[in-house]
C-alpha cells in the first residue's frame, strides 16, 4: 500500500490534499469531497483512482498514467461520483454519459501559425 492511500485510510471524513504530487493508485472507499489542491495523482499502470462508494466528490486534481499505455485513469463503481475541476490524461469508466476509450492523442499539431497576422 502507497503513502497516500495509507494517509487516506487513517483519516474519516473530507480529505484535502496539500499541492504536490503524488503516487498512486488511490481507492476512495468512503463518501466524502476529495479536494486535490491542484496536485496531480499519477501511476505507472491504472486505474489511477478507483471509487468504489457512493457520494463521492472529487476536486481540483490532475490524474494521469506515465506509461504510454492507454489505459483506464478514473474508475467508478457509483454513478454519483461527482468530478469538479478534474484534468484526466487517460480513459474514464463507470460515469453514466461518458464515452469511454476516446483516445485523443496527448499533443494535437496545429500547423504553423504566422507571425504578426491573424491564423485561423
């Protein structure tokens, strides 16, 4: 078990991270806000964060996989699970009304823009 999800499983309640970043993965298995402080949760594999109970609210997070496998980052088992400014580099699953699997590459090339002129 990880650093952070030890520090989770000792405290009842809300949870606030301090800004940082941290190593997953992460199970959140009681209701409650999870506030990220516009930290980042990263794992080499996912899912990254696993919700697993019901009135669950997360916040101000980035969730990403470092490896290049397009994998799973945020999976719920509760369809209220509430995401609020969340940054997800990766797949969702379990949110009712989202596609999974959109694979949308991490960097799009726009082309060349010219200097001093209006692009388009």
């Amino acid at each position: 078990m990880n650093r952070l999800q030890e520090e989770f499983n000792s405290r009842s309640g809300d949870f606030c991270l301090p800004p940082g970043e941290y190593e997953g993965p992460l199970v959140i298995s009681r209701p409650c806000t999870f506030d990220g402080g516009m930290s980042t949760l990263w794992a080499e594999h996912g899912p990254v964060l696993t919700v697993t109970s019901g009135g669950v609210t997360i916040r101000n997070l980035r969730v990403e996989i470092t490896s290049e496998e397009r994998r799973t980052v945020i999976e719920t088992h509760s369809p209220d699970t509430v995401l609020e400014q969340v940054e997800v580099n990766g797949d969702v699953s379990g949110f009712p009304g989202e596609a999974e699997g959109w694979n949308l590459p991490p960097v799009i090339s726009l082309g060349e823009f010219a200097a001093n002129e209006v692009n388009s």
